[in-house]
C-alpha cells in the first residue's frame, strides 16, 4: 500500500501549500507558485493581507488557549507548511509540557513538517500524523496515542475546511473531532467566506489552477460549525477582530472568519 506521503512532490503545478506561503511572504514555492499566486492577487489584491490576517488569528488564538484556558494539548488538523510561530511553538513558549499533535497528508508538507515542526522543550511533546482530514476516526485513532482525551484538548481547522468536497463533509468531519474530545475542551477554525465577492471569483480561478479546490463559505456556515458549542467573546468574526494585539495594524474587515468555540 502506498502510503500519501510517498507520492511524487509535482513541481509542474501549482500547490495549495505553497500559494498560500506565497501569499504569507514565505520562500517555500516554486515558480508556478508564485504564478499563479501573482494571477489571484490579480483577482483578489488582498488576499496577501488576508493570509496574513489568518496567520495571526492562529498565533492568537493558540496563545488564548494555552495561556487563559489553560490548553496542554492541541490537536492541529491540515497544519500546512511550517511558518512563523507555528502551534507548538506558542504552546510551549506558554506551557513547556504541552502536548501538540499535527495532522496533514499532503507529501510536501510532510517532508517540510518533519524537519521543522520539532520539540522546543524538553518536558512537551510535539508529533506528526499522517492523515487525511476527511477521515477523522483515523486521526481520532491516531492522536490517542500521544493525547489523553479524558483531558482537554484544543482541535483546530485553520483554513483547511475549504478543502471539504462538500459542505456535508464539513459537517461530518468537526461533529466526529468534537464528538471525541471531552467537556472543557476547545475547538478554532476560520475560513474565507462569501463576504468579499471578490475572494469567491479568485475561489473560482483557483480551482482552475490544478491546485486542490478551495471553496469559500457563508459566515452562517461558519457559525453552524459552532452550534454545539458555548463561543469565547467575541463569537465568529472577521479574523482579524477576534482578540486583536494592539501591535497589529488597524485594517479593514478580513474576509476570512473564524472563532473558537467551548465544548461544555
């Protein structure tokens, strides 16, 4: 059986993982990258900013949960190319002994996550999964080794569930990862969403890339996500007014959304 990770790496079209460094002003892409990134920046201007944005929302969010909720375990689902701050490292730098799980399947980001995505403690744990987010009772599976889900555990989908082939398969993937974690435990997501028609039409240029679909979703999609849990103020949002630093630059409203919601 082959396993997802021993698939040839194309460096002949355009890559989800890699646009989107692109777009985060990271160097972990090839020209066909950058084309087709340049092509949705010609769409979308802003889409550089959103990313940005997001990326942000992330680092803040895992701060939020590590340092206020009192988060030691995460469990990071369609982790992407390793970047600044990435989940184990804000953690750790809060709670040494924290424990972080990565999920992905995806070739690329696998050889670069398994280099990078390392301990920066010695008292924490940080591992790789190989895993596909459309089946979560394998990554349920497969986190129980490293994670104790009788104790709290933080999932987050950061701009992955765009990648669902549909809105049901949305729907079915967040129910069976919230189903399995405890009472006192988190669960953060954002995505890009229909609110800037703009960011639709590059959704339907990327899709012509030969890059892996991504499909924007309504904001009351994105809430629905939530129904079965209690949102930390200030509920769904644009990414970049949840929890702002007042370091941050004082933009307009992102287009991507997101929240973290409270398993009571």
């Amino acid at each position: 059986m082959v396993r997802e990770s021993d698939r040839l790496v194309r460096t002949d079209v355009p890559h989800s993982a890699r646009i989107w460094n692109y777009w985060l002003g990271g160097q972990d892409f090839y020209e066909v990258d950058r084309i087709a990134g340049e092509s949705g920046e010609s769409v979308f201007p802003e889409i550089g900013t959103m990313a940005r944005q997001s990326r942000r929302f992330l680092i803040r969010a895992v701060r939020y949960l590590a340092a206020e909720a009192g988060i030691r375990q995460f469990l990071d689902v369609g982790t992407g190319l390793p970047t600044m701050q990435n989940t184990h490292e804000v953690a750790q730098g809060i709670a040494p002994e924290s424990k972080i799980v990565y999920v992905d399947n995806d070739p690329l980001v696998l050889a670069h996550a398994r280099a990078l995505l390392i301990n920066t403690t010695d008292e924490g744990v940080t591992a790789l999964v190989e895993s596909d987010f459309h089946d979560p009772e394998q990554i349920v599976q497969e986190a129980r080794n490293i994670l104790n889900f009788n104790k709290p555990i933080a999932v987050l989908f950061m701009g992955v569930l765009g990648h669902a082939r549909t809105w049901d398969d949305v729907i079915r993937v967040t129910a069976v990862l919230q189903d399995a974690i405890p009472s006192g435990s988190y669960f953060a997501m954002y995505e890009g969403t229909t609110e800037d028609q703009r960011l639709v039409r590059l959704s339907d240029y990327y899709a012509k890339t030969g890059a892996v679909p991504y499909y924007v979703r309504s904001v009351d999609q994105i809430r629905e996500v939530f129904q079965n849990l209690e949102l930390v103020e200030p509920g769904v949002v644009p990414v970049n007014q949840w929890h702002p630093d007042a370091s941050e630059p004082d933009e307009k409203p992102s287009a991507a959304w997101g929240g973290v919601g409270r398993k009571l």
